[in-house]
C-alpha cells in the first residue's frame, strides 16, 4: 500500500467530485424531516436556498483569502496567522471535527441498515466494518480515493434523480402552500439546519493542497454546491409535497419513505428503495472515507510521524466518538458540537486568518 500523497494531482472534475461526496451525505435522506420539524410549514426548502447561498459567497471568500495570502491547506494559514504552536492545537481540533464527522456519517448509514435491511444485527457491527473499509482505503494516495468517488457518485445521483420522478407524479402543490404563512424570521432562524447539510465543504481546507495549477477551485466548488443545493431543495419540495407535512415529521428517513409513498409503472418502482438504500450506503462509505483521509491529513501535520502510523489511532478515535452517542440526549449534544465546531472553522477562522495575516504584511510595509 502506498503512502497519501498531496500531489498536486486534482483536476476541476474530480475536485467537484471529491466535494460533492462529502456534502451529499446523510442530509438527503433526513433533511426534509429535520427542517420540518424545526420550521413547522413547507418552508424549509427556502431554509435550504438561503443556506446555500451564504455557503457558497463564504466558500468563494476562502478560495480568494488562500490564493491572495499564497497558501495551500489550512495548517499553512494558521502557522501564517497564529503560529506554529496554535496552529497545531486548531490542526488538532480540526481533525477531530473530521473524526466526528465521518462517525456521524457511519451511525446514520448503521441506523439506515438496522431499520431497513438487518433489523438484529447490532449498530456497532456496521459502524466498526465500514470505518475498518475506510482505513483500509485511506492507506491509499488521494488519487485513488477520487477515482473511487468519481466511478460510484454517479450511480447514487442518478438513483435518486430516479427516486424523485417516482415520487414527483403523486406530489401536490397544496402541500407546500401558503409559502411563509408565519413569515420570514422562522424560516431565516431555520437557516442554521440548512447550513448542517452543508457539513463537508470544509474539506476544500484540505484539498487545495493537492489540486493542479489548472485546477479552478472557485469554479468546481460553486458548481458542486449550486447542485448540491438545487438537488436539496428537489428533495425537499418533492417528499413534503408527496408525503405532506404532518407526516414528514414522524418520518426518520422521509426520502426513502417516498418510495413506498409512490406507485408508478417504472419497471424498477416495486425495489426502489433498495436502490436508494444501496447506493447511500456507498455514499455514507465515501463520506467517511474523505473525512478520515482530512483527519489524517491534518494529524500528520501536528505529529512528526509516518502517516501510516497515524492510520490505526485516527480509525480507533473514529470508532470511539461514532460509538459515543447512546441517548437522544448524547446524540444532541454531539449534533450542537458539529454545528458550532462547522460555523467556527468554516466562517469565523478563515476570515480571523485572513485578517491577522493582512495586518501582518500591512506591518512590516
């Protein structure tokens, strides 16, 4: 097995790829549910539109901050910003974040089987099996990994594009109407669970150190989270439509819910939902798999050792925080963390960076 490799070896392609497998995770199958519940109309899908727009003007911020201070990945500009030892500390944190991420993807693909497919297999046999895969493949070079990403995230998106023309013949405009009954503050409130189906995007701070110089960043991730959002929103209107609101709310996984919600004369309809299920399952796998990769990345910035070495205890420290949550009051703790830790790395520590670094170089002019 080779090392990881950050060679400079991504192209625009396979960057939009490696992105939208992070954000395209667990946030298709329960998002519909989640914004409903919190919003209490059919308006979460604008939640979603404005989630969307403020990720994507803040991603397009910090592609222009790294290329304007000259830098490549996330431990440059804090070892630029803060210096080498507080650059350590937040490398540290991040790849814990990254740790927790990946966990949180395989507890909800573990939650997915249990409740579909293998009703008395216990949780941590999945969770403890798809993170050892995922070890297993971030022994590889991230060249590797993409080419895994770039042959299966196809499949996934054409069986849900599928899914939803299933559903889209039953939908109802009447469930999604009036549009903002109780106004804009509950939907714009709404707007931080829209903002944590965009969980992953982070992993650009990661990635940039392995792109070609012909590589457009700006360019790969606008483009995978206008469609990634775009394809939230379809989501969105088409299950609250199909489904109605009233019951989304008592759904886990609404999504795959509409498929046993619809009928229609598609040859594939009567085992649609194992398709879906299917093809999510690799999508959790590839989730995981990016995550893990960013966490070792990451650690192998901190710690002076051989990046294989740092494989083992990273996949040990994933199992653990996946197998933490054991209450519902466990479980919303840790989502609480992964909105506060998303918003602190994302939006507040490239903006503190790139005005302690612009303050640095006004300095010393």
């Amino acid at each position: 097995m080779g090392q990881i490799q950050t060679s400079h070896t991504l192209t625009t392609y396979q960057l939009t790829v490696s992105l939208l497998c992070v954000l395209l995770g667990v946030g298709v199958m329960n998002l519909p549910r989640t914004l409903t519940v919190d919003i209490g109309t059919a308006d979460g899908w604008l939640s979603i539109l404005f989630g969307g727009i403020m990720i994507t003007l803040q991603y397009a911020f910090v592609c222009f901050a790294f290329k304007r201070h000259n830098v490549h990945s996330i431990d440059e500009y804090t070892t630029k910003a803060f210096g080498a030892f507080i650059s350590k500390a937040i490398c540290l944190l991040l790849a814990i974040y990254f740790l927790l991420l990946g966990g949180w993807q395989a507890v909800a693909m573990s939650e997915m089987i249990r409740y579909f497919l293998l009703e008395s297999t216990p949780h941590y046999v999945t969770i403890v099996t798809i993170i050892l895969l995922c070890a297993y493949a971030v022994y590889y070079s991230l060249p590797t990994i993409v080419r895994v990403a770039c042959f299966f995230l196809p499949l996934t998106v054409v069986v849900l594009f599928l899914v939803l023309l299933i559903g889209f013949k039953d939908a109802s405009i009447l469930n999604i109407r009036p549009v903002a009954p109780k106004g804009m503050l509950p939907i714009l409130l709404n707007t931080k669970n829209g903002l944590q189906s965009f969980q992953g995007i982070e992993m650009i701070f990661i990635l940039l150190a392995s792109i070609q110089k012909r590589t457009h960043p700006i360019k790969a991730g606008v483009g995978a989270l206008l469609f990634s959002t775009l394809l939230y929103i379809l989501t969105y209107i088409i299950v609250v439509a199909t489904v109605g609101t009233v019951e989304v709310q008592l759904l886990t996984w609404p999504t795959i819910t509409l498929t046993h919600a619809s009928e229609s004369s598609l040859l594939f309809t009567e085992r649609a939902d194992s398709f879906l299920i299917t093809t999510w399952i690799l999508q959790f796998f590839l989730t995981s798999l990016f995550t893990l990769y960013s966490a070792v990345f990451l650690l192998k910035k901190v710690f002076p050792i051989s990046r294989n070495w740092l494989i083992p205890p990273a996949t040990i420290t994933m199992i653990g925080l996946a197998l933490w949550p054991q209450t519902i009051d466990d479980i919303t703790k840790v989502s609480e963390y992964q909105q506060f830790a998303f918003v602190s790395f994302f939006f507040i520590l490239p903006v503190t960076c790139y005005a302690l670094v612009s303050l640095r170089k006004k300095a010393r002019i």
